[in-house]
C-alpha cells in the first residue's frame, strides 16, 4: 500500500471542504470579466424588456396592458433563461480545465481532499453562482414589473380623469376591475414556480458540462458539448411524439434530459394554472437527473490522470 | 474505460427508473395544454431559420411575441396574407393566448375586412364587399379555433359574440331571416361568455342587446332586469340599465305595478 493511497483511505467526506471550495469557486468566477459582462448585459436587456413592450396594438386598455405586460414576461423570463444558460455552461466548462492548466489542481488535491470533494466543491460553486446571477436578474425583473405596474395604473386612472372631465360615463367598477386585473398580472406569485423551474434546469446544464469537462481538457469542447445537449434537451418531446410506440427509442430518449419539460414559464404567462405538484415532480426529475450526472462526472474524474 | 461504462450505467439506470415520473409529467403536461404546437418543418418553413433555433432553444413565447410584431409590420405594408400567416403560426405556438386569437380575429375583422374592402385593386364594389365577408369568416373560423382552445374563460366567446353581432350579422344585407339567425347565434355566444363569474358587467349588457336583436325582446327584459337585481351596488352604469328598463317597460306598455321603474312612483325603486 503507497502512502498515498493509505493517506486518501484515511481522509474522510468532509462537507466543509466541499463548501470552502465551493465559496471560493464563487468568488473566483465572479472576480471573472466574463461573467460580470454577461451579468451587465443579463441586466441591461432585462430593464429593456419596457421598451419591447411598446409594441403593443389593442385597443382597450386591459388589453393593452396585458400585452404589454405578457412581451416583458415573456422577454425578462426569456433573458434569465438564455444569459442564465451562458453563465452556467461559460461559468462551469472552465472550472477543472483552469485548475489543470494553471496547475492548482495539484497543490489542492495534494492536501487532504478527496477528489469527489473537489468535484462537488465545483459544481455547487458554480450551481451557486447561477443562483446568485438568478437571483439579481429576478429582482431586476421584478423591479421592472413593479415600475410597468405603477405606469399602467397611472395611464388607467388618467383615462378616467380625462374621461370625467370630458363629461362622459365612467364605469368605476370597469376601472376597478382593470386596475386589479393590471396588479394580479404585473405581481403574479406564479412566476416564482417558472424561475424555480429554471434554476433546476440551469444546475442540470451545469452538472452535463461538468460531466464533459471531467474527461476534456478544451474548454471550447465543453462548451460545444453544453450547448448540443441544451438543444438536444429541447427537442427530447418532439422525439417522443414521434416515436411514441418504440420502446427502444423510448428508453434511448430517456438517456437525454428532457429540458422541455422546465419550460413552464410561457405557460405560467399566459395564466396556465401549474399545480405546484407539478413543478415538485419536473424538480425531482432535474435532481435526480443531475444527482446522476454529478455521479457519473465522478466516476469518470477519478479515473482520470492529472 | 471501466469507469466510463460505470459513469453510463449510472446515468442511464436512474434514468429508466425515472421513466413512470416522465410519463406522469408529460401526461399532465398534455392533459394541462402545457407548451403548445410541437415545432414541425411548415412552421420552420413559416418562421424562418433564426426564429426556429430561438423555438427548438426554448423560447417559445420570445418567437411569438417577435412573430406578432411582424405580423403587425406586414398589416401596415399592407400585405395581409403575410399577416394572416404570421397569426396562425402564433397562435398555433401559443394556443392558450387569449390575447392571440382575440387580436388576431380583430385584426382580421375589422382591419383587414376594411383594408380590403376599399381596396383599389378592387374591380368593382361588390369584389371590395366579397372580400371583406372573407375576411370576417376566416376571423370566425380563427376564434372558434381559439374557443376550442381556450373553453374555460370569457373574453373569447365574448369576441365571438361581439363579431356575430357587428360583422357576421350586418354581411347579412337585406337578408332578414339570416340577419336573425346571426343575432340569435351571437346571443349563444354571448349567454355562456355572461355565464363566467367573473366577466365584466358590459358582456351582460352586450347579452341584453343580442336578445333584443335576436327578437327575443322579453328574454331582453329579464336579462336587464336580472343585472340590475344581482348586479353590483350602484354606479353610473346602472344609469344605463335603468334607461334599458324603462325603455322596455314602455315599449311593452306595463302597468305600474309590475314596473322596476313605474311611471308615478309612490316610492322610489328598490336599488339593487
């Protein structure tokens, strides 16, 4: 028995190394110029989605209102899904490549750390850092629905008063109803379950290009493979309708995750009631899916030479 | 390698395993109207190249959006068909968008019925006239489209309530009996869309007119008489409901006694 193998046997799983690492993989990343671009931009777009929302042509103002509001859903929630998916392939196929190639990897594996910890170290590292991103672009998001709230309620009750001071009929409860239709719209909770939705989908984008970086040392590689999986991910429902009566294919299917299935944010935006039951089983299947890639990253991590 | 087929073992066992946890998922999802039209190779012949890549990547309510705004820079080129096209590929994408189909049919009723019918490449009047009736057709045939999707709110049996009475109808022309039979079809439309708790009380009063044209004055009557018992607490429009009571009170001539609003009140109504 080598030294070495006697010193790994004798080291335990620890998960305050795993956290240490973790927070350090977050700092790092975030010190990175990279992401803090992307981050801008993640920001700058979302603000923007008011702009976007001019482009509305109903003739009532509830309608007006609710396309307006529907264009900044759906482009607020549309640009946390992309910038959140470049941040956390971006943010995660460098992570063990940099360690090799600036040769870090050496003096922290050389210390009393398990491999399979410093694997899960950078993982939750990066899985912390789409939080974090996911986070402040939400509350920009959120901050941009209040502001468009406040503006369409405005415009409502200004059309009352020119209405009034023109002297025609006003419906109050019909104003009432709009104002209240405007807030349940702009404030709806429901969002939250298609951000959740996201996160989840953004951990398990993170974990396959973790997986792919475990056994390539290009960072382009695991970049390209990320990206193929995430389109790949999104066409799995349209496979399955077409091979809906083939087992085989039907098993093979099951080897790619299927990300349609996290997508529930246009449906929660078009006022789809999504039962919370559902979102708790399209999580559980991105946990366990990526509990399994995180396993498999492993396997292979610890077999592989540095 | 060993660790290889070991790391493919482990994905691939927990992933069969979870195979009952995706057939719920998608079973819900079907069963829910979850996500809409699967992407087929007419609607990415239809949406272009750029716009499939932003679909098949999950965007799915960013491409509609962009789609409408196009479809709204094709109405003001005037090229309908183009608009038309771009309407039917959103609302295929997002077929749970009230929004869609309502505007979409609009747009076909009114803006391009009328662009259409004052069109100069138009030979003669009655072409300008045939085409528009095309038009409210297709929005007719494009909202019972939306109904079917969207049963289980108002706004759209409304719309098509609203289209039966001031587009469907009036095509009509000096035709009495098919004049009446739109009217009457607008008042089914009209009488489940006022059936929803929460619709707004203009759809009830659009009810009471339908009926009136439809011929059904009396079911008119209750229908005005029924919004102005259940209704909310007063406001200025039951200003309107009382002027529609009193104006069928007196059309019918009844005698004070069973009048809401009698012509020489010993006391004032009972309000609502």
């Amino acid at each position: 028995m080598t030294e070495q193998t006697a010193s790994r046997e004798w080291v335990g799983f620890s998960l305050r190394r795993v956290w240490i690492i973790a927070v350090n993989t977050l700092t790092e990343s975030m010190r990175q110029k990279v992401y803090n671009i992307l981050l801008l931009f993640a920001l700058v777009v979302i603000a923007s989605a008011s702009f976007f929302s001019q482009f509305s042509f109903g003739e009532e103002a509830e309608q007006v209102a609710s396309v307006q509001l529907k264009f900044i859903k759906d482009f607020g929630l549309g640009a946390l899904s992309v910038f959140g998916m470049l941040i956390a392939i971006v943010g995660t196929a460098q992570l063990i490549p940099n360690e090799v190639e600036n040769r870090t990897i050496y003096t922290i594996l050389a210390k009393p750390v398990r491999r399979f910890e410093f694997l899960l170290g950078k993982y939750s590292g990066s899985v912390l850092l789409i939080f974090v991103s996911l986070v402040m672009m939400s509350m920009m998001f959120g901050a941009e629905m209040a502001f468009k709230q406040q503006k369409l309620v405005g415009e409502v009750l200004q059309e009352e008063q020119d209405a009034a001071a023109r002297g025609g009929l006003v419906d109050h409860q019909e104003i009432q109803r709009n104002i209240t239709s405007i807030r349940a719209d702009a404030l709806d909770p429901n969002l939250v379950k298609g951000v959740i939705l996201i996160f989840v989908k953004l951990a398990l984008l993170a974990a396959i290009t973790l997986l792919a970086s475990t056994f390539s040392t290009s960072m382009v590689f695991n970049v390209t493979v990320a990206f193929m999986v995430f389109f790949t991910g999104h066409l799995v429902g349209t496979a399955k309708e077409l091979w809906e009566h083939s087992a085989f294919a039907r098993y093979c299917l099951a080897l790619i995750p299927d990300l349609g299935m996290f997508n529930v944010a246009d449906d929660i935006i078009l006022g789809n009631a999504i039962p919370w039951l559902h979102v708790a089983k399209v999580a559980l299947y991105g946990f366990v899916y990526l509990a399994t890639v995180v396993a498999a990253s492993h396997f292979i991590f610890s077999d592989r030479e540095i | 390698m060993r660790a290889k087929l070991l790391a493919l073992l482990v994905v691939a066992l927990p992933s069969w395993l979870m195979l009952p946890l995706v057939g719920s998922i998608d079973a819900e999802s079907v069963k829910l109207k979850y996500g809409g039209a699967r992407v087929t190779r007419q609607m990415r012949d239809a949406i272009g190249q750029g716009m499939a890549i932003a679909l098949l990547a999950g965007f799915r309510g960013v491409v509609a959006d962009f789609l409408w705004i196009q479809s709204h820079g094709y109405w003001e080129k005037k090229q309908w068909l183009q608009q038309y096209r771009d309407m039917e590929v959103v609302a295929t994408l997002q077929p749970q968008s009230i929004l869609f189909w309502d505007e979409g049919a609009w747009h076909m009723a009114w803006n391009i019925g009328y662009a259409v019918s004052v069109d100069t490449n138009n030979v003669t009047a009655a072409q300008g006239i045939k085409r528009e009736r095309a038009w409210h057709e297709r929005a007719q045939e494009f909202l019972a489209r939306g109904i079917e999707n969207i049963p289980n709110r108002y706004e759209l049996y409304f719309k098509m309530g609203w289209l039966y009475l001031h587009k469907l109808a009036p095509d009509c022309g000096d035709d009495l009996a098919c004049k009446k039979t739109r009217y009457c079809e607008a008042t089914e439309y009209l009488r489940k869309a006022a059936s929803f708790p929460d619709a707004p009380s203009f759809v009830g009063r659009t009810y009471a007119r339908a009926l009136e044209e439809c011929g059904d004055i009396g079911a008119a009557y209750q229908q005005w008489i029924s919004m102005w018992k259940h209704g909310p607490p007063m406001s200025e429009p039951s200003s309107i409901l009382e002027r529609e009571i009193r104006r069928l009170e007196d059309q019918f001539d009844l005698p004070d006694n069973v009048r809401v609003f009698p012509k020489h009140p010993t006391k004032p109504p009972a309000s609502p």
